[in-house]
C-alpha cells in the first residue's frame, strides 16, 4: 500500500505522454486540411510579412526607451552600465539573425517550441500523393515566412538581453572576477539552435552555478518571445488553444490565438492600466507607463495640426470631408502622404487608442458648458476608442463580425458571410487587386466580395 501512491502517478504520467505523443502524430482529417488553409490564406500577402517586420523594428525602439529608463530607476535592478551592452546585442542578433530566420523558415515551426505549434496538414499524411505534398509545401509558404521574421526578431532581443545579464551577471561580483566572467559569457557561441545547452554546459563558466544558467536561459529566452509576442499563455488563453486545435473549423472565425492576446496584453501594459499587470516587475510597470504618456504628449500636437490620424469622425460632414480629401483612418503624414499604422503593434493600438481619445477630448471641449451630457459623452468616446482599436484588428475581425451579426443579423449577417471571400481568394491575390485599384469599393454580395480581391475582376467590376 505504502507504493501504491507513487505507482499510480507514474502510470498516469506514462499515459499522459502516450497521449501526448498520439496527439503530436495523429494523421490530419480535412478539418486540420481546412484549418492550416484559412490561416495561410489569411497571412499569404506580402503585407503581412513587412507589418510583421515593421512591428519588430517599433518593439526594439521601445525595449531600448524601456531599458534607459529602468536604469535611471534607483529602485530597478537594471544597471545603467548595462545599457550600451544592450545596445552592442542589437548590433550582434541583427547579425545572427539572418541564420535564425532560415531555421525558422525551413523548419516552419518555432524554433524554440517545445513541440510543434504548427503541425502540418495537408500532404502530411500517410499515403499522401506527389501532388498533395507539394500543394501542402506551397501553401505552408505564407505561415513559413511568419515563423522566419519572428525568428528573425527573436535572435536580436534574445542577444540584446544576454548582453544585458552578463553585464549584471558579471558586475554583481558573485561569480568570481567580473570582468573575466563577462569575458566568458560574451565568448558563448549563441549562433546555434544549440545556443541553450551551450550556456547550460560551457565551461568557461565554471564559476556559475547550474541555477545560474538555468535561469539566465530561461530569462533570454522569455524576454525574446514576450518582445515578439509569443510568450506563453496562461490557462485562459491556453483554453482558446486547445480549443481552437480541437475544432480546426473554427479557423475563419478564430484563425489566430496566441499573438493577438499578447498583442493586447503587450498595448494595455503602456496604459495606466498597465499597473495592473500581473508577473510583471514594478521598474518594467513604471517605465511602460511612463512611454505610453510620452507618446500622449508627442501626439497631442500632431493631432491638432491633422498629421496624426485615429477613427474617422462621428459627425457625418467631418466624416465625408476626410474621405474626399483622401485622409485615411489610423495613418500619420509624412511629407504630403498619409501612410496607415493600423497594423504596427503594439503601437497601432497604444497610438490609436491615444488619438481616439485626445479627440474625444477636444469634442468634449468644443462643446457649450451648459451641455449636461458631455461629461457622459466624454466617457463614451474615450471607452468606445480603445474598444474599437482592440476589436477592430484584423486578427479580431472574425469575432467581432459573428458577435455582430448574432446582435443584428439583418444588419450585419451579410457582411459577415461576405469577409469569407477570403477563403476563396487568398490575401497574396487580394493584394494585387487592391494594388490596381486601390479605392474602397461597397460590396452587397458575396459574389461582389470575391470579384473585389481578384485583379482585373475588381477594375472592371467598378470601372
């Protein structure tokens, strides 16, 4: 009896894997066939790689303002001395990211995935034919490239935070000589796959003790997937997953899970909501909180002056009058040219949100102080900006659009069966419609809505 508690786990344990690994190797049905289509029919533009770049290139700006001035914080343990180290590690992961995106990309998976989180489909069964197999390879490009920009990113922040640790690691003198345990850290070859184990087992790094380098790996590598959105779930969001994994037919409606929850956890934590953020350092909170008000204050005048952008007014004559003069939502001027943020995140929500809610003000403002209803009117707006620029982003539309149309089905029903267009007409087609014609065109069927992403189809509809 006294071994009956330690059998019974082991037995449990030894089915949970066999499980597990059934899962990992079941053979895909046409629901998984159907899933792994919608969500590379969905990311198959160009546009979707280069936003993906852009949203990079904006979280390095960000981490970096976040490093000064957690080290100006006296309260952080972010050391001022390792700012430039950081900085020397964006240097290096721009150099060794290029290998990284190739592994991504061949490998179609991350690279630091305990297993697979795209599992392949279509011609990945056994028996598959020639014809099969290569349709697969093909339409796995457009998710294949997701994974190599990510990868791409990674190695940069993953680099910038190593420098970062073994400054501290180095100057907290515990280790033995400072600077010859830096030395020894900063000769770790982290242009490997093998980069964990070659921290885990160098032994240049005698000094450090296994604790040590388990947790400067697990530091490093947090910090490049929550900088790229990527950081795991919790039990909410790891639901949604399973969910999602369980019923590939969902896909058109939730074709994407991870990235956008931590897109909208990474956005809110720049907000005076931010402070609210749980597992996240006191001097990280502060920083974030402190960026998100500056970019408040920078934006405040171009608003003003019409170069920023957000939502399109309420007021109809506002309304058409930005449309006629070719202003877009959510963009910002440069030169004489509005150019469309929308989709660089986390800024396109921190800065949508921002200009929704300084023109909310002004409205609130401009109106007559014996207006009783304008200090309601004010939350509103301010409550129904950050809503619209959470709910509004392309990997929400789904939702958003089946919520709409359960609310007023004669209303919103026919737009929502029309966005499925692009189940038919992939968005690398799409593109090239819209690049030849690059007006926004009012569909009423879904006939209309496939001629609108296919080229020459779309010209000649509305010529």
């Amino acid at each position: 009896e006294a071994h009956s508690f330690p059998t019974r786990r082991s037995s449990d344990l030894n089915e949970a894997l066999a499980n597990l690994t059934k899962e990992a190797v079941k053979q895909p049905g046409w629901a998984d066939k159907f899933g792994e289509f919608v969500v590379n029919s969905y990311i198959s533009g160009l546009a979707t790689t280069a936003v993906n770049a852009a949203s990079g290139i904006a979280k390095v700006g960000l981490l970096g303002t976040e490093r000064i001035l957690q080290a100006v914080n006296p309260a952080s343990k972010v050391k001022i001395g390792e700012v430039l180290p950081a900085f020397r590690g964006l240097l290096d992961g721009v150099l060794e990211s290029a290998y990284f995106a190739k592994e991504g990309f061949l490998r179609g998976t991350p690279l630091d995935a305990a297993m697979p989180e795209f599992r392949g489909a279509i011609g990945t069964q056994e028996g598959a034919t020639k014809l099969e197999k290569y349709a697969g390879e093909v339409i796995r490009i457009p998710s294949r490239l997701s994974v190599g920009v990510d990868e791409f990113f990674k190695a940069i922040f993953r680099k910038m935070e190593f420098n970062a640790q073994a400054y501290r690691i180095a100057s907290s003198g515990k280790f033995g000589d400072s600077e010859a345990v830096y030395n020894a850290l900063r000769k770790i070859d982290t242009k490997t796959t093998d980069w964990k184990d070659n921290i885990l087992k160098a032994p240049e790094l005698a000094s450090l003790p296994d604790s040590a380098r388990a947790k400067l790996v697990e530091d490093v590598r947090s910090f490049a997937k929550q900088a790229t959105f990527q950081a795991d779930l919790g039990s909410f969001g790891n639901k949604i997953l399973a969910l999602r994994a369980a019923h590939p037919w969902v896909a058109p409606v939730v074709p994407f899970v991870k990235t956008p929850i931590n897109i909208m956890k990474d956005a809110l934590s720049y907000t005076p909501l931010g402070v609210f953020a749980k597992n996240t350092p006191t001097d990280v909170k502060i920083a974030r909180v402190a960026i998100g008000m500056g970019i408040t204050a920078a934006l405040a005048n171009q608003v003003a002056e019409e170069n920023v952008t957000g939502s399109y007014p309420k007021d109809a004559a506002k309304r058409n009058a930005m449309i006629a003069a070719g202003i877009p939502e959510y963009s910002i001027k440069i030169g004489d040219t509005y150019y469309s943020y929308a989709r660089v995140e986390p800024l396109a929500t921190i800065m949508g949100a921002t200009v929704d809610g300084i023109n909310a003000v002004r409205d609130y403002v401009s109106k007559p102080s014996y207006d009783s209803k304008k200090e309601k009117q004010l939350v509103v707006d301010v409550v129904a900006g950050v809503t619209k620029n959470i709910v509004s982003k392309t990997y929400l539309e789904g939702i958003s659009g089946i919520m709409q149309a359960l609310h007023d089905p004669e209303r919103y029903g026919g737009s929502f069966v029309n966005s499925f267009a692009g189940l038919l007409v992939p968005a690398v087609i799409a593109a090239g419609a819209r690049t030849q014609d690059p007006y926004a065109r009012v569909v009423t069927n879904f006939g209309e809505a496939v001629q609108a992403r296919i080229p020459d189809w779309r010209a000649k509809r509305w010529s």
